[in-house]
C-alpha cells in the first residue's frame, strides 16, 4: 500500500510516535522509522525531508478532535478538555512530550514546527477557557494565562499514566484554587 493511503500514513505516524517516545529525538532515526512500518528509508525521506518534519506530520495526525466546550465554570471546561486529549491515548505521552522538549533545543526546526503546529492546537481551547474563566470572575484579570496553560499541560502530560490524572488536575487543584480566589 502506497504511503499516500491514509491506513498507511496512519501506521507510519504510529511508528514515529512510539519510535520517538522510546529512543528520544537525539536517537529516533528513519531506519527505525522504516523498521517499525515496514517501509523504505527512502520512501520515507522523499516524502518527509527531515525526522522534525515527519515528527509534526505524526502529530498533527493525532491531535485530538475538540471544540470548543463551554460548560459554564472554567474547571469544567478544563476537565472536557483534558479528557479528550486522553481519550483514547494509545501512545505513550510522557515519552513524545520529552522527546519533544528534547528535540526542540536540539533542532530549530523541530522547535519552530512544534510552536507552529502542536502547541497553538493544544493551547487554544485552554486560553478561550481562561479568558471565558476571567471574564466570570472565577480567575483574577493579572493571572498569567501562559504559565497555568503551561502547567496544566505538562502535569497532564507528566502524570498521564496516572489513574485519574485529569480528576486529580481539576478536583485536586483547579477547584481549590478557583475557590479560593472566589473568597477573596
């Protein structure tokens, strides 16, 4: 089957994320690539020039499908959020997220493509949410959006493997928080 059939790019971009989650980007290499699809090294650098672009094509096939959820507090947003990116998540995410970050001070062009392509599709929903969650009230006008996207993003990302990683972000945190500026 040619590389262009969707099942087959889908089982390449399968390869790639568990290549790079194992190995790391410094030793994730297309002849590991090829192995795991069971394709040519070839095939693979003419359609993909470099491992940073094959990378952020595996990606962007796998965001997850999301709109925009609006569930009346920002916890609960959050908590829709998180949720679809976990559901189903068949690779291991603490591995493509570290080779990532591995990756991206190695390689400026992994480093561009990844800014470009991964993060602006994982942060948009968390920054509409927090803007909705400012505009409520539930979060101070001065909180840095950034930072607590950045950080409800690596804990999910760090503690995916965890039972009820997403119940322990917004019950555990989220909620605690919001409760405590709202008393304020």
């Amino acid at each position: 089957m040619p590389l262009d059939a969707p099942a087959r790019q889908q089982e390449v971009f399968a390869a790639v994320l568990h290549v790079l989650a194992e190995v790391g980007y410094a030793r994730f290499n297309m002849d590991l690539v090829a192995s795991r699809a069971r394709a040519s090294k070839a095939s693979l650098y003419q359609r993909w020039p470099s491992k940073a672009r094959l990378i952020t094509d595996a990606l962007k096939a796998n965001l997850p499908e999301l709109s925009q959820p609006d569930e009346g507090t920002f916890a609960e947003d959050v908590r829709r959020i998180l949720v679809a990116w976990g559901d189903p998540m068949p690779f291991d995410t603490a591995g493509i997220f570290l080779g990532l970050l591995e990756g991206s001070r190695q390689d400026a062009d992994l480093a561009y493509l990844r800014e470009e392509h991964i993060d602006r599709a994982y942060t948009l929903h968390l920054q509409v949410a927090v803007d909705r969650a400012k505009a409520r009230g539930e979060l101070p006008d001065d909180l840095d959006a950034g930072i607590l996207i950045t950080a409800l993003i690596s804990t999910f990302v760090l503690r995916s493997e965890e039972q009820d990683v997403v119940g322990g972000i917004v019950d555990g945190l989220l909620r605690p928080l919001i409760g405590t500026f709202r008393t304020k």
